[in-house]
C-alpha cells in the first residue's frame, strides 16, 4: 500500500497523469513524502524485529567509503538547506570496507538524520577516516545538545530528546535504538557520544572495515 502511495503521487507530481495547479503539486507533494517517511518508520520497526529475533540477514560487499558518503549526502543536502545549515562531509578517497552497504547508509544516515534536526543554525559535520582495522565515523553538530537525563535513555527504543523542538521535528525514537543494534550486532561497531548542552553534539562510530577478519575469530 505504501508503494502505491508513494508510486502514484510520484507519477502525478511529475504531470505524467495530466496537468495540475500549484495547489494540487502542494498537497501531493506532502502525500508523497510522508508516504517516504511512513516507509521508512515501517523499514525500521521490520529490522529492529529481525535483529531481535535473529534473524536479520546481512549483505557484504566491498564498497568504496566516499562513495556512499556522497550518496548520502545528496540525500540531506535539502534538509540542511531549508535549515540553512552547513553540511560538511570530510571523507579520505581511499578508503574501502568490505561489509553490508545497506546497514552502513542505515548508521550514518540515522545519525545525520539527528544531527540536522537537533541543530537549529551552524553547521553538520562528517568525517570519515581508517582506525587500526576499522573504519571511524565522526558526526559533529553545533545543535541543542544532549541534556545528562537525556543521555542516560537515548539508545532506548520510543525514546525522544525532551526539548522544545521534539513536537516540532516529530519522529519516533528509534533510530538511535536501530543504530545501536546494527552496530553491535550486524556491523561488528561501537557507538560512542559526546555532548553538552546548547554547544553541540559529537557522535562517534567505529565498524570493522572487513567483515571477514570478524567471522574468523
């Protein structure tokens, strides 16, 4: 159902199923991405079922860092405009990891995610280099930051940063929650968290660069 949603009102912002006023584009402009929103809500909640009933299958392939970087990238680049945010990724070119393409955008893209809706000027900052056999993502922000009681809950599933912006930017809780998963189960990684009230947030994620080696030990 959500693939026809999404499907149809894409056809029909294009003016592939006839003309529209501006009106119209409007509304189905927000058809169309809350179908992609609810899409994902429905992603999640799926995987974070699989990892807990073991039964998430995983996909290694060799895959260039920079390259999903880009990618993922390309995705926020609106967002942090609208925001008028700056958003800087900082990623060495040769860097390779041999894992699961998909649960590694997941990671990444969960915590940009964040980063954009928790930091209300300044900027977003990824960088991305090698760390003795693994692969080191740092996410910077200049955002609200975490709050001591906020910190103690924040990888807890349904749990949202209590702040005046958590009506305003909406969501669900568990992206943090399934990233954490993915890491410590999927991704052979670690989470790490710095922060400080109203001076910015630093997230950083460390993944085994070659599944392989893991399986071994």
């Amino acid at each position: 159902p959500i693939n026809s949603i999404i499907g149809f009102s894409g056809i029909m912002l294009q003016g592939m199923s006839g003309p529209i006023n501006d009106k119209q584009k409007e509304h189905l402009g927000r058809v169309f991405n809350s179908g992609k929103h609810l899409m994902d809500l429905i992603s999640d909640v799926i995987d974070i079922s699989k990892i807990e009933g073991d039964r998430i299958d995983v996909y290694p392939q060799m895959f260039a860092i920079h390259e999903l970087a880009s990618e993922i990238k390309e995705n926020f680049s609106k967002r942090a405009e609208h925001k008028k945010l700056q958003l800087e990724f900082d990623v060495a070119g040769d860097v390779y990891m041999f894992t699961d393409r998909k649960r590694m955008q997941q990671v990444i893209s969960n915590l940009v995610s964040n980063a954009i809706k928790y930091t209300e000027h300044g900027f977003v900052r990824v960088s991305v280099r090698e760390y003795y056999g693994m692969v080191e993502v740092l996410v910077e922000d200049s955002g609200i930051g975490i709050t001591e009681d906020n910190m103690l809950n924040l990888f807890n599933a349904f749990e949202r940063l209590d702040t005046h912006l958590k009506i305003r930017e909406g969501g669900t809780g568990l992206g943090l929650y399934l990233t954490d998963k993915l890491l410590s189960e999927v991704l052979h990684g670690e989470i790490e968290v710095e922060s400080e009230p109203g001076k910015g947030s630093a997230f950083r994620v460390r993944v085994a660069q070659d599944l392989r080696k893991e399986n071994e030990m």
